[in-house]
C-alpha cells in the first residue's frame, strides 16, 4: 500500500515582498500546481491516502479565495484518494472546509487521537494549539500487530529556535510499536531514526517561497510492504529557491565581480529564485554595486537579487594623520587609555565603515 505525506503548503500565502505583485499570485497558482501535480502522482501510482501535516493554508483568513476553492475543487475531484488533514499553527481556526461535505476529507480532533485503518496500517493524528500535554503521549496506544503512523504538527527540540508551533517530545513517542511519524511545521525535508521500529519525518513544502526555503521541495511516499515503511522523498516543485555565496577577495574591478558572479550562476535553471551573497574581504578601492549587479542577470531568472555581505579590509595607519573626521576619530580612539589595542582597532574599524557608509 502507499501513502503520501506532505505539509507546509502554504497555499494562499501572501509571498515575500520581494516579488512584484504579478510573481506573487503566479507563485500562489504555482503551489496549487504542485499540489495538484502530487494529486496526480498519486492517483498514477496507487496512492491510498494523502497526508497533510499541517498549514495547507497559510491564514484563517479569507483571502485568496479562489486558491482556497482551487484546493478544495482538487480533492473533490478525486474520491478515490483519502485526504488526510490535520491543521497546523497557520490554519488551526480555518473554517473553509465547513461549508461542504466531502467524504474523502477526513479531519483530526483536538479533544482526542483519531484513527483512520487502511488494510493493515493505522494512522492517528491529533491537533495542538501551544503545547502537547503529557496525558497525551499516554493516550497513544497503537496496536503492536498494525502498521502504525502518527501524524503532529509542531517542532522537535532540535528546531526549538521556531517557537510558533507545540513542541513535540521525541522520547515520549519511542518504544510505542510507531512506524512512521508524519510531521509538519519544518520547511525542509529531513527523516531520522526514533528507535529500532519508528522513524520520523518533515516532509517540508511543496515550493519554496522566501530564502529561508531553499534546495528542492516536495513530499514523501510511503510503500508499505510486510509490515515496513519505506520512505523516500519525491522532488515535485517548478522552481528551486537558491541562496548562493560568491566569495571575493583584494582589489576587484566590474568585470571581475560579474565573472564570478557569471561562474557562481552556472547550471542553475533560468526559472529559479535566487539570492547572490557577496562574501569576503576586499579592499578599500573596490566598489561593490549590487543593483548594478541585479539588473544584468534579472531578466536571465524568474527572480534574483543580490546582497552585500563583504567586508572592507580599511588600513586605517594611512588616515591617522589625516586633517579630517576620519583622522580624528582615529586619534580620538587611539588616546582612550582604557581600551585595549584590540577593542581599539575592532571600534576604529567600524568607525571608519560607518563614515564610508558600510554599515
């Protein structure tokens, strides 16, 4: 039997501001596309049932409606494949799917673990808002003869950083004759063991939005076959979100600096979003343009832009004599007895990039 798992959809997201207003509702239509392209996938291969993880939609609120119908019209249309959804932290009061009745919708509640069998494989799931009570753990008790998958929206200690979601105690969950845990909230793919029977997973997005989503998208399929779980993850999105370092160095003319921005760019698809980062040391002489940069390669991606990230590497000896701001405030600096040489050359420097309006 298969099964797919998928989360952090995001569907009517409003988009970073980065985007013009027309790339924004394209890149909407385009998470519905990959939606419907996974539907799709699973309906060619013999997929049971779709999981969803968590915030199919991005806000309880009712903008963006005709994306919201357009996800609602793809799981209507397709009967034959259960949809599993259990809200995240984005759309835990959406209310969208009340208006209609739709049988191979199925929800999760909050007040208890539900639990859809399929065959011989059983998955529970169940909703938090702030915190998972540890009444909770207890109540799970999936048979020990079944195939068991555990559905949670929410963060690992390891991505506790991200505090908008429940935490989800990983040791809570050993040891309880659990296969696979399906989890959302974590935009990016990543699967670990729990203990000799149960693994679990962030499926991540289907696309990438923002520059905090970079690398390839998409969702998990599940074979289960005698009893095993089989994870593998299935790359789906119509663009890859990059961010790309370029480090420079010394003294650079234009020229310079756009060949290895040229180089760093090669083999990346004309569709893609990226993010050029100019890293390094450079020197005093060379003159960094990022917007002169930018409008070169634009019209070559569906979106790039590029960020300053360099250092100056300032001799400031050579000012410290200077009848100006700079020598002064170098002379200032120089006097204060109670500074070591370190601190003083560590505020000397920054003074010095502030003036040259490097800060």
């Amino acid at each position: 039997m298969k099964i797919i798992h998928c989360a952090d959809i995001h569907a009517d997201s409003k988009m970073g501001t980065h985007f013009s207003k027309e790339n924004a509702e394209l890149r909407r239509n385009e998470i519905v596309d990959s939606f419907a392209k996974m539907v799709e996938f699973a309906r060619e291969n013999g997929v049971k049932a779709i999981i969803i993880a968590g915030d199919l939609f991005d806000t309880k609120e009712n903008q963006q409606k005709k994306i919201k119908q357009r996800i609602f019209y793809i799981i209507e249309q397709n009967p034959g494949i259960d949809f599993l959804y259990l809200r995240g932290n984005h759309d835990e009061d959406v209310d969208f799917f009340e208006e209609k009745l739709v049988p191979n919708l199925k929800r999760f509640s909050k007040s208890k673990w539900q639990k859809y069998s399929y065959e011989n494989v059983d998955i529970y799931g169940r909703e938090f808002s702030s915190s998972i009570p540890l009444a909770a753990y207890s109540e799970l008790n999936p048979d020990s003869a079944r195939v068991n998958i555990v559905v949670l929206h929410g963060q690992i200690a390891e991505y506790k950083p991200k505090n908008d979601a429940p935490e989800i105690s990983l040791p809570k969950l050993t040891n309880k004759n659990i296969d696979y845990i399906a989890l959302g909230h974590i935009h990016d793919f990543k699967i670990e063991k729990l203990d000799n029977r149960c693994s679990w997973c962030y499926s991540g997005c289907l696309e990438g939005r923002g520059f905090d989503e970079c690398g390839k998208k998409g969702f998990v399929l599940l074979d289960i076959e005698y009893n095993k779980v089989e994870a593998k993850f299935v790359p789906i999105s119509k663009r890859i979100v990059h961010e790309i370092p370029v480090k420079l160095s010394g003294v650079l003319d234009f020229s310079d600096i756009m060949q290895k921005i040229t180089d760093s760019l090669a083999g990346i698809s004309s569709k893609d979003i990226v993010q050029v980062d100019l890293t390094g040391e450079l020197s005093e002489e060379t003159e960094i343009e990022p917007e002169s940069y930018q409008s070169v390669f634009a019209s070559d991606y569906f979106y790039l832009r590029v960020k300053d990230k360099t250092e100056t590497k300032i001799d400031f000896t050579k000012y410290e004599k200077d009848v100006s701001l700079k020598g002064e405030f170098i002379r200032l600096v120089k006097n204060q007895q109670n500074l070591s040489e370190e601190q003083k050359i560590k505020i000397i420097m920054t003074g010095i990039k502030a003036l040259a309006g490097r800060l």
